[in-house]
C-alpha cells in the first residue's frame, strides 16, 4: 500500500505541476502580450499629436489618456519639456516612480540599436515581471522611434496570481483525491492479492506448530488458489503420514511393552531356579561351577534388561508420573550408597537439612545409575557433593578415572550407545544413563556430562527444590483422560548405564 501510494503521489503531483506551469505561462502570457500590445498602440497614438517640445502639462495629459485604458496599467512619459527640462509625467504619481522602473529595463529601453535589414527600427519595447509590496506587477517601456518621449507602464498582477492560487488549491485538493483513491485501490488490490498470502503465513505457522489438520479455503482459479490447493495437498499428505508413524510408534511401544510383561512370567520362574542354583553352588562339580554362575548373572541381566525396558515404555508412552515426598537429600543419598553396599567407595559431601519435595523413588534410580556408572567406567574414590543453587538442587558425581572421550560426550544419554563398536555386548542393559535422564525430565530437571580438568568425569543433576507444579500439571494431563493405566515401577536402579564409557 505503501508503495502503490507513493506511486500514485508521485504521478499526481506530477500531473499538477505540469499543469499549473502550463496554466500559468498561458495566463501570463496572454496578460502581458495583451497590455503590451495596447501599451504600444496607445504610446504612438497619444504621443503623436505632441509638438517635439511638449509643456510638462501636456505630457502629464498624454500620460493620462495612455492610462485610461481596458487593461488596467499605470503610465510613466519622460521627455525634454519647454518649461523645467525633463519631466517625468505619471499617470499616478504616487505608485509609479522613475524608481520603480529597474535600472536594467531603463538601460534596454535607451539603448539605440543600428538599423539594418534585420533591425527596422532603432528602439524596441522592453518588459519585466516585479514585486512591490507583496503584489506582482509587470513593467513595460519603450522610446517612441523617430522622436519622442520614452514611456512605461505598470500593470497589477494581482487578479492573476490569485487565480493562479486558486488553480493551485484545485489542483492540490485534485491530488488529495487522488491520493485518497491510490490508498483505496491499494487496500483492495491487499484485500485480493496479500490477505490470501497472509492467511497463507498463518496457516503454515499453525501446521508447524503441529495442527495438522489446518487446511485453506480455496475460491477462483489463480495462481493464488493453485497455491491453496497445493498447501491443502501438502497438508493432507503430511497428517497422513504422521498419523502412520505415530500409529507405528504405538505399536512398537505395545509391542515393546507386552513382549516385556510377557517376558517377566517365565523370567520369574527362572530368576527362582537360579537363585536355588546359585545357593547349591558350593555342592556343585567343579566342572559345572562356572556355567551355573554365567547362567545366574545373565539372568539377573535379562531380568534388569526387561525391567528397564518396561520403565522406558512408560516414558515413551507418557505414563510416569511423580510421587512427591519431602525428601533429606543427604539421607537419600546416604541410604542409597548403603542400600548398594558402596559406603567404601564413595566420598559424600552433603550438609545436613537440605529438604527437597521430590519422588524419593525416582531420585534413588538416578543416584544409583550415576554413581554405579561411576564406580564401573570410572575410577575410585567416587565423590558426591550436594549443593543448592537458588530455586534448584545440584548433585555432581565426579569419579577419578580416564574421563569420557569428547566424540562420545554427546551420546552418552542416548539409549544403547556404545562407545566402541567393538563391543556390542557387555554387563550393562545400555538403558542406565537414559532412565536417568527421563527420571530428571519428569522431575523439571536436567543432567549434564563434561570432564574435569583435574582428570576424570562429572555428571551434574539439577533438580528443582519443589516439583508439585509439575506434579500438578501432570495430575490435570490426567484428568484430561492422557494418564496411562500401567503400574509404574520406577525403573530398577541397578547402575547399569548406556556402556558409552571406554
């Protein structure tokens, strides 16, 4: 609209200005060539009859029958008189002046030209546009050829320049209007052209935003409309296929989640035997010995394995939810270092009476897959130190070992990442460090991984001191109806990690 508008200014203003100079040349021209004419006609007329010596009275009678005319102008004669020499007879003597006239006119005027084929005659008619007082005025002069007084004229500009003014006002009220009418069709041609694209703008932001069933209404058959239907085609694809991933994402996560509760039957019969094998072990051949330990490890393995793997289904599917509890964080800790039998090779530094409200089941399963990720990938003494920073809580567990590698820094939450592809199988589920994650998140917390510069790895856990704000949001999701109808065990908070340590 803006520049629709200057556009139209530009060629409005334009076309006035032109015309007013136009208006105004013709004006001007047709005023002065009319006095002009008449001012020549009357100075030969009334100056004829005058003897070649005239009295000044006669002279003054000459200039006033010169003035009594149709165009208005006021007469100045000047010649040699009988009685006081030069005498300068004006028509008004009290507006028209010799110093009136401008010096340059005067010069013109006097000057006498050589006669030649040409040049016919010696003296020629002179003009000039002035101001006095404010009004304009046009001055005129010539010397009568063959002897006579010199004469000027003084014609009032005035009724012109006010039609001029008026023609100007016009022509400004014309370019208002014009301008008004750009700025009208300018809104149309928006309303037609930019209101499309703009609801085009907004639609693209809300199917980013993930409403995917936006959609334009399409009307006319232009390039506009092409491109409506082309979002809406685009659009329609995308919900589509997005309804097909996330169908196939729940399916996987049912698929995950029922082959782990189905797992946990046979599992629990197994884990029994085991354990009954595992009690007779010193009774056992020799030969049979270590084949019946693997057998018990690599149960407890697959046991954690499917425990964790349920745990992880729950956070995909968005059913953890939180158990708050007033909780002594240096308490907690403590209880869940002896609770593992790590009391030896763990430093606490907790002041006493730093009190949390959290889910004191889930702050054990991160405690313990940090700190058994520690004392397994890391190197002794394991240092826990518990701080509070403001509004949250900080616990850093720092081991003493090689440090974590700077290409593996980034995926060491990541859920079965190995740090070496050669080594696709080891103790840990690789689901440790990631439970631990989701078990912040959920908490409106974060854990972040870097090295020390004095040797050895840091994992720093940032928890809020309150979590009943995301306790109450999660408690309304439910009542939404978004609440899942699983038991939530809390993960098994066994410290074993995602095996991205060397």
């Amino acid at each position: 609209m803006l520049v629709f508008g200057l556009v139209a200014l530009t060629a409005a203003v334009s076309a006035s200005a032109i015309a007013y100079w136009l208006n105004r040349d013709a004006v001007l021209t047709r005023t002065q060539d009319s006095a002009l004419d008449e001012f020549r006609k009357s100075l030969k007329d009334d100056t004829d009859p005058l003897p070649s010596v005239p009295t000044c009275s006669e002279l003054r009678e000459a200039a006033g029958r010169m003035a009594d005319n149709t165009q208005k102008y006021e007469v100045l004669l000047i010649t040699r008189t009988k009685d006081v020499g030069s005498c300068p007879a004006a028509s008004d003597k009290d507006l028209f002046t010799l110093d009136v006239v401008p010096s340059s006119l005067r010069r013109a005027v006097d000057q006498k030209r050589p006669v030649s084929k040409g040049n016919t005659a010696p003296y020629h008619l002179y003009w000039q546009r002035i101001t006095l007082g404010g009004t304009p005025y046009l001055v005129g002069g010539a010397k009568v050829n063959g002897g006579g007084p010199t004469g000027y004229m003084l014609k009032s500009l005035d009724t012109e320049r006010q039609d001029l003014n008026s023609l100007a006002w016009s022509l400004g009220i014309a370019t208002g209007l014009a301008l008004i009418g750009a700025a009208l069709l300018a809104q149309a041609a928006a309303a037609t052209v930019l209101r499309p694209v703009q609801r085009l703008g907004e639609a693209a932001h809300r199917l980013g935003e993930g409403h995917l069933d936006t959609r334009l209404q399409v009307s006319g058959s232009d390039e506009l409309a092409n491109l409506s239907h082309t979002f809406n085609r685009a659009a329609e694809r995308l919900q589509k296929r997005v309804a097909e991933l996330s169908a196939r994402e729940a399916s996987s996560r049912r698929f995950v989640a029922d082959m782990s509760h189905e797992l946990r039957t046979p599992l629990t019969a197994i884990t029994a035997v085991t354990e009954v094998l595992e009690e007779e072990a010193d009774s056992l051949d020799p030969m049979i010995a270590p084949a019946v330990q693997l057998v018990v490890s690599e149960t407890r393995r697959l046991n954690d394995l499917v425990e964790n793997l349920m745990e992880v289904t729950r956070f995909d599917a968005g059913t953890a939810r939180l158990v708050l509890d007033d909780v002594d964080v240096a308490d907690q800790v403590t209880a869940c270092i002896d609770a593992r039998a790590w009391l030896d090779a763990v430093e606490l530094d907790a002041a006493r009476g730093i009190v949390s409200r959290l889910d004191p089941r889930r702050l054990d399963v991160i405690l313990a897959n940090l700190i058994g990720n520690a004392l397994k990938h890391g190197g002794s003494p394991v240092r826990v130190s518990v701080r509070t920073d403001g509004d949250e809580l900080l616990i850093k567990v720092r081991d003493h070992g090689p440090g974590i590698p700077e290409d593996v820094l980034p995926h060491v939450f990541d859920r079965f990442y190995k740090a070496s592809a050669s080594r696709p199988r080891s103790e840990g589920s690789g689901l440790g460090l990631s439970i631990a994650m989701e078990n912040a998140h959920i908490h409106g917390g974060d854990i972040s991984a870097a090295n020390s510069p004095e040797g050895g790895a840091v994992f720093t856990l940032r928890l809020p001191m309150d979590a009943s704000r995301i306790a109450s949001d999660e408690a309304e999701d439910e009542r939404d109806g978004s609440a899942g109808s699983e038991r939530d065990d809390g993960g098994t908070g066994t410290g074993r990690d995602e095996e991205g340590r060397p």
